[in-house]
C-alpha cells in the first residue's frame, strides 16, 4: 500500500519519495513494524487470549517445571503471522510473484496450524488435527509454489559463467598448479530451469533435469516434476521439524529467527549481480523483494521471543510452529537453497529424526525381546536433557546424568543454530 503510494508520489516529482525503492529502507521499516506490532498489540493479543480461556494442555511427562505451564495463553502464533503480513502489505511490493507465493505460504499453513489448536484447545483434545490432514494441506502448499515456479514466466535465473582472463598456468613453490585468473559473468538472458544451488560443489548450479535425461526431448518436463517433489519434501520436513522443536520456552522462536536471518543475507546476496558474482552464486532477478518479507519475519520473531523467552507468557502453538517452519522452507526453495536446507535447519531435521530413530528401536526391540528399549531418555532431542540419567530409564544414551536447566538448553541450542548457519555460508565457498 505505502510501496505504490510512494511511487505514485515519485512518479509526481516527489524525490524523497525515491528512498523506497531501496531495499535496504524498505526491509528497515519492515523489521521496525514488525517489531512494535509483535510487542505492543502483541500483549493486547495474550491478554485476550487469556481472557478466552486459551490455555495450554500439558501432559505430565515428569520434567521439572513442566505442569507450572499448564494454562499458558497458546496460539499465540497469530501474533507472528499477523507482524509479518501487516508490513509486508505496507511496504512490500505486492506485484512481485515471490512476495505473493510467501504471503499465501504465511496465510495457507497459518491456517492450517490454527484449525489444529482450535481442535486442541476448545475440543480438549491433545492430539488435535489428524495428522493426515496436516500432511495434506503441507503437500497442497507445495504443489502450489512448486508448480507456480515450474509456470510463472515471472520465475527465472541466470547461468552465472566461468570466464577466463589469464590463462597463462603458474606453477607454485608447494607444487600445485594454477590456471589464471578466472571471472563470474552472468547470460544476458533470463532462463527458465530447475536449478539449483548445491554445497561443497565447484560448479554449484545443479539442474534437475540432469536426473532426467533418460526421458529425451521430456527431460526438461521430468527436471520440473523433480523439482516439485524435492519442493513437497521440503515443506513437509522442514514445518513438522520446527512443530516438533516448539517444546521448550522461545527454543523454535530464536532457532528460526537465526535461520531466517541467514536466509535474509542469502536472498540479498542472490538478488545482486555483484555479489553474486563474487560468491559464485545463482543470481535471481526480482528475489530482492523476498529480503523485505524476511526483516518482517525477524522482526516478528524478535519481538514475539519478548513473551515466549523462559517463562513463557505464551506458547506459539500450533499456529505458530507449523507457519514458522513452512515459511523457512518456502523461503529457501524460492531462492534456489533448499538443498542447504538440511545443514541450516539441521536442529529441525535432528529434532525429527530423534522422534524417528526413538520409535523404531523401541518397536524393534519390543518385537524381539517383549520389552521395548530406547536410544535417548525422551524425544524430541531436547527432551531427552532435562531427564536425569540412570534413573530408571531404560535408554542407550544416558548422560547428562544431571538434568539441564531449561534456559541453559535453549541458549546452546541457539548457539548450535548461529554454528549452523556459519557452517552454510561456508559451503558456498569451499568448493
């Protein structure tokens, strides 16, 4: 709204007007909103939450502290969504098809997490949604932004190209060899392909249809079908990774405000031609808008993290933990990352894959002893640290011995998380 209100004013001979169409300003502004709306009318929200009787429902799992929550003012994830979409509708471009696909990403599973605490908490049923529903609206967000960047000519790329300036090779003192001096240059052309962006690789632009050329003059049609698939997994993965994460006080919060914020430097890399150039990286016309959408992501988070840190005033919900991990997967799918995904969103996939090892060894076990065993005292992974160890638990890993404090697991966990994103970075270059 603000963003063509300034360009009308602009287009009037209104200079200072030009000031948005810098995305560095606009993203600014963003992450400022986002921040004041998720603080100050975010109380306003826990308030009426409270006053609703929006409480949460704690199991008893024998953790310490864990029942002084019971009653905790949930759903509280509307406050994320609500701090990201104000802006982004402020001062966002809203004719730019990655901003679009990101607002129905944030609105769709928004939606979806919603319907699922409203089951859990005025149905007073723990488990709330069927989980093949929620695998259900998942895979329809993916098909959606799939398949529009398979179909949008918005949607495009460019080939960034090794060219070489000398080609004269040196031989050093150590022995190895060098062939020149070597520049990145972009095709004039934008070019429509499912490509992608893959670590510890020097020629890090993968094409999908490589996988496909089997299919002949359909290897192209078959790369896209592909890249559907790899977008539907991802979302899938990533959403239930961060649900799962959301178990301890402002633990999902700052882990996907640290991803998001990695993500953010990303999409403003890959938007610029010069830097792009310089990482050796897929440069994307038009992504510059998707920085905006990410500042107000972070501002939201940051100022929602001023509630949900330990004690909790609110839990975010399934509103909240469903959206948040959606959003980073849809994210880093529309800037060709979704490949890094599993080592930036690594506590996600760990988080996940704890829950998965746990149930298949006590199930194998059960089968074949009658008594089921386990790997880890408690899944998901950060569970299993406020359980003392040698107490009774039949489990493989017993140690820590003495339980973790909750806020001393959620500070590491959030220092794993900036250790994964250096680690992310790293790979753009070490190839």
């Amino acid at each position: 709204m603000l963003y063509s209100l300034f360009q009308l004013l602009e287009d009037s001979g209104f200079s200072a007007a030009r000031l948005m169409d810098y995305i560095t300003v606009r993203s600014g502004v963003a992450l400022i909103l986002s921040l004041f709306i998720a603080t100050v009318i975010g109380r306003r929200i826990i308030d009426r939450l409270q006053l609703r009787q929006v409480g949460e429902l704690v199991r008893n799992l024998g953790l310490e502290g864990q029942m002084s929550k019971t009653g905790t003012p949930t759903m509280g994830g509307i406050i994320i969504i609500i701090s990201i979409i104000i802006p982004c509708l402020l001062v966002a471009n809203l004719n730019n098809i990655y901003m679009i696909l990101m607002l129905v990403s944030t609105i769709w599973l928004g939606t979806l997490g919603f319907l699922d605490d409203y089951i859990k908490v005025h149905r007073h049923d723990k488990e709330g949604m069927k989980g093949i529903f929620k695998i259900i609206g998942q895979v329809g967000l993916g098909l959606i932004v799939g398949v529009t960047m398979w179909l949008s000519p918005s949607i495009v790329m460019r080939e960034n190209q090794e060219v070489m300036l000398q080609a004269t090779e040196i031989t050093a003192p150590d022995g190895t060899h060098d062939t020149g001096i070597v520049e990145i240059t972009y095709g004039s052309d934008d070019i429509k392909a499912p490509q992608t962006t893959i670590p510890f690789v020097k020629n890090n632009n993968f094409d999908y249809s490589w996988l496909t050329q089997w299919m002949g003059s359909w290897s192209m049609t078959g790369g896209w079908i592909l890249f559907v698939i790899v977008v539907i997994l991802a979302v899938t993965a990533t959403s239930n990774g961060a649900n799962l994460t959301d178990g301890l006080d402002g633990l999902a919060t700052g882990t996907s405000a640290i991803i998001g914020t990695a993500l953010a430097i990303m999409a403003y890399l890959g938007s610029n031609v010069i830097y792009s150039s310089y990482l050796n990286i897929m440069y994307i016309p038009g992504s510059e808008e998707l920085v905006v959408y990410m500042a107000a992501f972070i501002g939201a988070l940051i100022g929602f993290l001023w509630y949900n840190a330990y004690p909790a005033q609110v839990f975010m919900g399934d509103t909240g933990s469903l959206t948040l991990g959606g959003i980073i997967a849809v994210f880093a799918i529309l800037i060709r990352k979704e490949l890094l995904i599993p080592i930036l969103c690594a506590i996600f996939f760990i988080e996940d894959l704890s829950v998965m090892l746990q149930v298949f060894y006590f199930k194998l076990t059960k089968q074949r002893t009658g008594t089921g065993r386990r790997i880890f005292k408690m899944t998901p992974l950060h569970h299993h640290f406020q359980k003392a160890g040698n107490a009774g638990i039949d489990a493989i890993i017993q140690r820590p011995i003495a339980p973790i404090p909750e806020s001393k697991i959620v500070t590491r966990f959030w220092i794993v998380g900036i250790f994964l994103a250096v680690i992310t970075f790293v790979t753009l270059k070490i190839r």
